[in-house]
C-alpha cells in the first residue's frame, strides 16, 4: 500500500481526492494510506440530516464549511488539531466491513508513541475509556474505503459548540456531556511527540512505499470539489427528511412553526399560536412552500413582506429573526 500526505486544508477538496482515489483506483493496485488536516469544518455523516446535526448559528458565526463525506457514521468537528486517515483498496472478494483490519495498524502506530489505545465497540479507537478516533467505512465496486479521525490537539470547546449532539445519545452513554467522551491523543503520548512525528510513526505502520499524486486525478477531484462538495444540493439538499418545530412567546402572543423539509426545501408549513392576525396566516405559511430549508432563503422570501398584517402588534424585525434564525 502506497501513502499520500494531503498539503490542503480545504475540506472539500480533501474529501474529493479521497473519493476521486477510491472511484479510480485500478483492480490490480495495492492501494493507497492517506493523511491528512482539514481547517475548521463540521462533517456530516452520509446518511444524516445535516440542518439536526450542526449548531446553525455558530456555523453562520464561524463561517463553517459543511461538508458530506460518502461514508456512514455521526458529525464531526475538524480543525488542524485532528489527523484524518484514509485506507483505500481493492476488496479482494470481501462483502462486509470489517473495521479491524484497518483500526489494528493504526492501534499499533499509536501504541509506538505510547498512546495504548484500545479497539472499542465496531469502529472507535478509546484510552481509558475515552474517544480518540472515530472511523467510517464503504464498500463500492469491490473497492473498500475505510476513513478515521485521530484527536490529536482537537479544541473541544469549539467541538462542542459547533455539534446539536442528541441529549438520547449522551444519555444512552451514561455521560453528562461531550467532553466526557473524548480526549487527546496529546495528553498521553510519549514525551517530545508531536503532530509530524506521529505522521511518521502513521506512515511506516500503515504503507509500505510512497505514490505521488496524479495530476489527472487532482484535476478530476478539483471538479468534483466543485460540482459535489461545494454544493448545498448535496451538503444539505442530501438530507433524509425531516420536520423542524420552532415555538416562541412575544408580548403580543406566542408563534409555534412548524416546517416539514424534504430535499432539503420546505414541503409544508404550518404557523399556530394564540396571536391575531389583520390577514389569513394560509397566505404567510405559503411563502415557505418550496423554499431552501437556509436562512438566506427564508430571508429573501420575507423581504418586503408586512408581517404585522399576520401578527397584529409584532415588532417586524424581531419576527423576521424568528422565521429566520
């Protein structure tokens, strides 16, 4: 298996290299040991309805890409404090995931900088019972991708901010919060490790040479960054379905929303509460139909609309932000 170190951060790109890596990866070749950083993002599993998986807000805040791998498994929070992994191969006639075969050279990399960390569950790496890695895999066309995150020096506050975890999920585990459940590889490695030396300690348990990237490849994936990784159709729009209720008092009455999301647009839209309306709120709930479930959409499609006739007494603006926000 040959190795690839990644020099960009942009987590579009990366996951389009690595997809573009696996799609065309030739039936005899031994494959390929990938690492590499992505800067501050959130990425979201496959199948997982991104608009219940991310804080909207501090994304809008941050300026956060968000970005859909191909693979299964939950969000996650990058920055250049983690170390991403990827393994791509031919199958070799295997039907079944199998996450050991990837997770023991990576647990034996870890244990030469005296990080002994354990195979937990089907797809975590843990020391003393706390999560280091998280690992997602695919089988295509008789070619394995199998991927992972190393937290190496990852900034949990700004994980825990950036991720909605499911309050069912955290107690099913039987922690109180986030931070609970992970750790640094950085807090017990050996003494004088660092993020390049852990690579190279990566590199020589995981490939046995290296490649160099192909420039027909680099071409494919930067239109593939473009046309896919890029784009709210698949980020967002890829989205299983899903419905969204938002309530709120104001001194004038209480609002409850209530939005089903399809694709990612706004299929029905329905507006309840105890408020009086100069205007028929069918007419308001309407305006949503059909729209991006985002909130420049909803932004746009409010722009010049008299909201005081649907809730006598409102301050506009301040219900604009409701809609919106």
């Amino acid at each position: 298996m040959y190795s690839l170190v990644f020099s960009s951060l942009d987590p579009a790109l990366n996951l389009a290299l690595e997809e573009q890596l696996f799609l065309s990866l030739p039936p005899e070749h031994p494959g390929y040991f990938l690492l590499w950083q992505n800067g501050p993002s959130i990425i979201v599993g496959r199948h997982q309805c991104t608009a219940e998986e991310i804080n909207a807000e501090f994304v809008r805040r941050e300026n956060l890409p968000v970005v859909r791998r191909i693979t299964g498994g939950g969000a996650v929070y990058h920055d250049t404090g983690n170390l991403n992994f990827s393994f791509i191969e031919n199958a070799r006639g295997r039907e079944k995931v199998d996450f050991r075969r990837y997770l023991e050279p990576v647990q034996a990399a870890l244990r030469h900088v005296g990080v002994r960390a354990e195979i937990s569950g089907r797809n975590d790496l843990e020391v003393e019972g706390r999560k280091v890695s998280g690992s997602g895999q695919r089988l295509h066309r008789g070619k394995a991708l199998h991927h992972g995150t190393l937290l190496v020096q990852a900034d949990f506050e700004r994980l825990s901010e950036a991720l909605n975890v499911d309050p069912e999920k955290i107690l099913s585990k039987g922690v109180a919060s986030v931070r609970a459940r992970v750790r640094n590889i950085s807090e017990c490695w050996t003494p004088g490790t660092d993020m390049d030396s852990l690579k190279d300690c990566l590199l020589r348990h995981c490939a046995d040479g290296e490649a160099r990237l192909d420039m027909g490849d680099y071409a494919a994936a930067q239109a593939l960054a473009e046309s896919k990784y890029r784009q709210w159709s698949w980020n967002y729009g890829e989205s299983p379905p899903f419905s969204e209720e938002k309530r709120r008092r104001f001194p004038w009455g209480s609002v409850n929303l209530r939005l089903s999301v399809r694709k990612g647009h706004i299929a029905a839209c329905r507006i309840y509460g105890d408020f009086f309306a100069s205007a028929e709120i069918g007419e308001l709930e309407n305006t949503f139909v059909g729209l991006r479930h985002e909130p420049a959409s909803l932004a746009r499609a409010l722009e010049g609309v008299p909201l005081e006739m649907y809730f006598s007494g409102c301050d506009p603006e301040e219900t604009r932000r409701f809609f919106v926000e």
